[in-house]
C-alpha cells in the first residue's frame, strides 16, 4: 500500500476509533435512535457488565496508538476483535447503523494489510 495511504488510513482510523471511544465516557454525540428492542437489551447488558468501559479503553488506546503510530500494528490487531463485534452487532441486530462500523472494519482491514510485515514473526509457523 502507498505510504500516503497507509497514512491516511490510519489517522482516519484513529480518530474515529478515538471519537467513538471516548463518546462512551462523555456522552457527546447523539444516542442512535430506532433500534430494535433486541438490540437495546443487548447494549444495556453490556453497559450493566462495563463491558463498554473495556471497549472505550480499548477503542481510546487504539486511537491514539495509530495517530501516533506508536504500538499501531498491535492495537490494529486487538482493534480486529472490536471491528468484528461490530459489524456482527449490526448485521443481526441493527442493520440500519451498519455504515459507521463498516468503515471502521474496512479501515482496520486495511491497516491490517498495511503493517503485515510486523507480523510475519507472529505467523511462521
């Protein structure tokens, strides 16, 4: 990939993973409106198990890894499980909010593919 690219892929990335995670803690943007019952049920649950505060930690660590290009090829990796739930969130039980989550998964593809030569050590076998 294009060094500009890869550049441009991961602060876009960062910031809106940065953004996301930190809308968890203060509340800035707008709750999503119209979701399905099932899907509220779902979010509280994991708002009741703080399993939201490890998300936004993990979502804020990762942002800011990939602004400063710090740790970045780990934190796109852990990112990967997030980018995944999403999207899994969606599909089953939110299609209509789909487009965010989709770009962030796209965008983590991408930086995945960006730095995979630092993990070739990870994956010889």
């Amino acid at each position: 990939m294009n060094a500009k690219v890869f550049v441009a892929v991961r602060i876009i990335l960062g910031l809106f993973v940065l953004i996301f995670g930190l809308n968890k803690f203060l509340n800035f943007l707008p709750a999503p409106e119209g979701m399905s019952e099932a899907a509220g049920a779902y979010f509280g649950a994991l708002m009741s198990a703080k399993v939201i505060t490890l998300v936004a930690i993990v979502e804020i660590l990762a942002g800011i890894a990939l602004i400063l290009n710090k740790y970045g090829a780990l934190m796109a990796l852990i990112l990967m499980s997030v980018s995944v739930n999403i999207i899994l969130f969606h599909v089953t039980l939110n299609p209509e909010g789909i487009a965010p989550g989709f770009a962030v998964f796209i965008l983590n593809l991408m930086a995945l593919y960006s730095y995979k030569n630092k993990y070739k050590d990870l994956l010889a076998g």
